[in-house]
C-alpha cells in the first residue's frame, strides 16, 4: 500500500457489504479516521481488525489535519463514516482537500451508497438526479425545500430522518399530490421497506401505523418532466447534437432523446429543435 489517504466505503447497514479491498486496506493501514469511534468499533471488532481510531467531525476537522499532517506523508490512514460512502453529507472534505493539495496520495475503495441503493429501489426514472442531502429541520424551511425540490424538472434524492418524515409526507401531499415518490426505509436491513406511489399513497400507508415511521429514510420524488423551467441551457454543443439528430429521427424522437441526455425542458428543447429545422 502507498501511504497517504484511503476513502473507504462501508456498509449502510448489512455487515455482508463490505467489500474485499475494503477489508485488505483497514487491515493494513496504520490508522482509521473515523466519525465515531463507538460506532466504527462495532463494525471492525465484527472484522478482526484492531485499528488506532480517531474521531472526526466538523469542529475538529483542523485539529486532526494539523496533528496528522507530518505522518500522512510516511504512513497510511483510511477515512470511513457511520455507514456508507465517506464525505457525503459527512465531514472529510477538507482532509481530502488538504492533502491533494500537498501532493499526498488520496485513492478511493468505493462501496455501499444508501443514495444509489435508493434511486434504483424507487422505480423512478434516474438517468439524472440531483443528490440534496439532509432534509432541513424546521416546518418553514422543509415548505421552501419542498417547493423548490417540486419546481426541479430532474428525480430529487435526499436523507430524512425519523422525526420529520410524516411531516415531509404531508406537506409533500399537499404541494405533489400526482407525483410519484418512493420512501425507502432501512435498507439492506432485516426491516428493509420501499413504499412507492403518488404522495397521498405513500402518506395513507405511514399514517396506519407509527411503526412505520421508525429508523432511517431516503426519500426519491420524481422530477417534474412537465415544468418549463430548466437548470441548464441549450448550449452551442447541444445544438450541434439536436442539428445531427433531426437528420436521423423526427423532431418529437429528437426532443425525447435529448432530454433524456440533458437536464433541460422539453418544451425548451422542441422551440429550439424548430427552430434549427426551419433554418434547413
């Protein structure tokens, strides 16, 4: 192993996820960083492995930089979170940043992705997602994030907690009543659940018992193909492909493809495709 920084995934929840290489680099690396060293413990005493821990999060993140700095040059550490792919939604970042920036060796060992795991149990559509992390804590806060996760045209992914996900629920009813979107509960584990259908459906099956409610969510909603606004535009590239594309297929099959390619409205890219194929 070269020394430096590994970015090690682990599992969300089923230890069986793991995988080889994951196992080779904790076993062999000098230290672990972890967030919490309790938590981490559990999964490496399940592993063999007995590792020098340290604990990072977001208000010691400097410390730990400056205590490592010297030793990240000649010895080899592995970064991994609670559970899951390490730095999303998770401190690290500036850790990984600082030691790019000091030409010290950073590699990844990817893994387990409780989001990955979400979009392809969802049923919906996931050729472009947008990853919004942690829904936000107050009433007024998760109105406005469901307001703009309502006007995004592309499939919205994002982790909510078991305290906010009946309110999520409800205001999501209220604001996407026809949408489709999948509330996928505890996964990888023994009480995995994936309850999918228009938000009122979801919303039904939840409110029929408060056993539902209990452990860790990920909520996927469906983008709104039918929304005219677009967080991208048609640049001089995408009007080449469209120009290319009217020569083989129609302007409706044109329109589809495209938009499955690009995160643009289709009635954007149709006025657009008119009007390349008037100009012939």
């Amino acid at each position: 192993m070269k020394t430096g920084l590994y970015i090690v995934s682990t599992p969300i929840g089923n230890l069986g996820d793991i995988s080889f290489r994951a196992v080779e680099v904790l076993k062999n690396c000098d230290a672990i960083i972890c967030e919490n060293p309790k938590h981490s413990l559990k999964l490496l005493l399940n592993l063999d492995i007995k590792k020098k821990l340290i604990s990072l999060h977001d208000y010691n993140e400097e410390v730990v930089i400056n205590k490592i700095s010297n030793d990240l040059k000649n010895k080899t550490y592995s970064l991994i979170s609670d559970a899951g792919s390490p730095l999303i939604s998770d401190p690290g970042y500036k850790l990984v940043r600082f030691c790019i920036k000091n030409n010290i060796y950073v590699t990844t060992v990817p893994g387990a992705s409780s989001i990955i795991s979400a979009l392809q149990l969802s049923s919906i559509p996931i050729n472009n997602y947008i990853f919004r992390g942690f829904l936000p804590k107050t009433k007024k806060d998760i109105a406005e994030f469901v307001q703009i996760v309502n006007k995004s045209q592309v499939t919205s992914v994002f982790f909510v907690s078991r305290y906010k996900i009946l309110l999520l629920l409800e205001i999501l009813n209220k604001k996407m009543t026809d949408r489709k979107i999948a509330v996928c509960k505890e996964i990888t584990k023994l009480n995995e659940r994936v309850f999918m259908g228009p938000s009122h459906e979801v919303l039904k099956k939840f409110s029929e018992s408060s056993k539902n409610c209990l452990g860790e969510f990920v909520v996927v909603v469906e983008g709104d193909e039918t929304s005219n606004i677009s967080t991208n535009f048609i640049n001089s590239e995408t009007k080449d492909v469209i120009s290319k594309l009217l020569k083989k297929f129609s302007l409706t099959d044109t329109v589809e493809i495209v938009h499955k390619v690009v995160n643009i409205g289709k009635k954007e890219i149709y006025k657009k495709a008119l009007e390349i194929q008037n100009e012939k």
